[in-house]
C-alpha cells in the first residue's frame, strides 16, 4: 500500500482545531491501516508558531525542505488577515506539486491569494463568504456547504467541517468502512455530507424580536409534524395571515413557508440518524406526510434519498429498519 503524505502549513496565528481537527483524523487512519499516512508540519521558518488560542505548535520542517505531499493542507486563523507574502509565495509555487489542496476555514483565503481557487468552487467560514467573494472575484464562492469539492481542491467551512472533510478524505482513499472507524474513535457519530448547510434551521434564521412570532418559531420546532400553513401559524400568532407573512420575513429573514421545510428537514435527519424508525414513520412524525414527499425534499437540499442518507451517515450501531 502507498504511503500518503500530508503536509499542514504552519503560521502564527493559525486556528489549533483547524490542524488538529484534521490531523487526528488521518492520524487515526494511519492506526487503523498502518502506514496509510504520514504526517509532517512545516512552517516558513520552522520555528514554533502561536495559535490563536495562545498554544505553540512545532513543526517537523520548513517549507522549503518539505516533499511534494499528497495532501497540502491550509488551515486558517487570525494569521490569514495579513499573512506573510513569503508564505503567498511559497503557496503559489510549491502547492501545485500536491495531488490534493485542502483548506480549512479562513486557509481559502491564502489559497485565494496564490490564486489556487481563481474559477473553481471554494466555500469557507460563513462569516467570510462575503469577504472571500469581495476580494476574489474570480472565485466561485458557495457560502451554504460545509465543505466543497472542485477537482483537486477542497475547501471547507469553519473549524470543525475541516474534520468532516477530512473524514471524506479518507474514504476517497481507503474506504467507508475506516472512515467510520475514525469517526467512532473521535467520538463523532455522524459524517456530514459536504452539501449540508453550515447552519441548522434555528441559526440559519433570525430570532423574531417580537414573542408572538417568537413563539410561533419554538413551536415549529417541537411541532414538526402540525399543522404549519401560514393561516395556522397566523391564528397561533392572533395576527391576520397576511401581516403575520410579511412580519416573519421582516423579523426572521425567511418566509414561513421556507422555514417550515428548514425545521422539518432538520428534525427528518436527527430522527434518520438517531433512531431505527422506519422512512414512513419519520416521513409521518416530521410532517410531510409520505415517504415521497420526504425523499423529493432530501433529493433537492441533499441530493441523497432518506434510505441513502441514513445508509452513509447513521451513527455506529444503529441497525437498519425497512422504509
């Protein structure tokens, strides 16, 4: 089997869980299949660098001793805002060598300033989509997925997505059935798909100012499965429909209607990945009714099926039930 190197870039103020996140998946892949990976870090100088959170990290190497890796890996941090032009530099003529560039979080901005992501799709930090769209132009941002793939690169969202993709990564390489090992070792007991939001239903909207409408939204959470037409939501609200419509979109930032599918997709995957019920029953307790209606709503968000969902992504243990 051949050996798999990965090489995470090191530099003051770089977020700690965006290298360590990563490095203890392939770390444990490398235990579960001996010699699947080696890892090294580096920096420019090969001096220790401070993460953000003031814990020094020291490297193997410096960059310019570092091997054409396999898998470049940039992580982000403080240390993106003004980065070194030296290590711009060295991005822009070594990063080509690796099979794969990787980014974690904010990383997509060094990646953007050696122009790696000119005309390819990235994602990042939700709070830096904008930014990354602004100062990069040429860059097909996507500010919902929580990691995005485009040929040789993957971009991910923030600090912990960089541990989903890596996870993908390592069941591109060796397989689902390693992936899931690692994942149940890092106590993580689902692998997010890559299209899947960076925010649930209840962080994606805003929280109305108003307690009616506040209510309302609390109740659509614990009541995936009622009745939520807009008349129904407005007579629990004692507003007319069309001002509780119009005061909803004002105040969450969605129309109801919108928010409902959000709420009722998100209870459908909790249920899919933490119980056995079968499809007709989540399709029935999380309101839509029938097993159809549910798999054309998670064809369209998530492009998978129900069934397909809960085959790749339920947690360890959990047995299958027939739809």
């Amino acid at each position: 089997m051949e050996q798999r190197d990965v090489l995470v870039v090191l530099f003051d103020g770089v977020q700690a869980l965006d290298v360590t996140g990563p490095v203890e998946v392939f770390h444990g892949a490398a235990l579960g299949v001996p010699g699947a990976y080696r890892i090294r870090t580096a920096s420019l100088d090969g001096a220790p660098v401070r993460t953000t959170s003031g814990l020094t990290l020291v490297p193997d190497l410096t960059l310019a001793a570092a091997e054409a890796p396999d898998t470049l890996l940039v992580p982000g941090g403080e240390g993106t805002r003004a980065p070194d032009p030296r290590l711009v530099e060295w991005l822009r003529d070594h990063a080509h060598r690796a099979r794969r560039k990787v980014s974690v979080c904010s990383g997509a901005l060094l990646l953007a300033e050696a122009g790696l992501l000119d005309g390819r799709r990235a994602t990042t930090h939700w709070m830096l989509c904008e930014t990354l769209a602004e100062r990069f132009p040429a860059v097909r941002v996507e500010p919902e997925p929580i990691y995005v793939r485009d040929g040789d690169l993957a971009t991910s969202a923030g600090v912990t997505a960089g541990i989903d993709l890596a996870l993908a990564l390592v069941e591109e390489d060796h397989g689902r059935d390693l992936a899931l090992t690692v994942a149940r070792h890092l106590v993580v007991f689902l692998r997010r798909p890559g299209n899947q939001n960076q925010f649930s239903a209840q962080l994606a909207a805003q929280t109305a100012q108003r307690r009616p409408l506040r209510d309302v939204q609390q109740w659509i959470t614990e009541n995936p499965a009622a009745d939520l037409s807009v008349d129904a939501l407005a007579d629990r609200a004692g507003l007319s429909p069309r001002h509780f419509a119009r005061a909803f979109r004002h105040e969450v930032g969605m129309t109801p209607g919108r928010y409902v599918d959000r709420v009722r997709l998100e209870a459908a995957r909790r249920c899919l990945e933490d119980t056995v019920d079968g499809i007709q029953q989540v399709s029935r307790r999380c309101g839509y009714g029938t097993p159809e209606a549910m798999r054309r709503a998670f064809l369209k968000v998530l492009g998978a099926s129900p069934a397909e969902y809960r085959r790749r992504f339920r947690p360890a243990g959990a047995a299958p039930q027939p739809a």
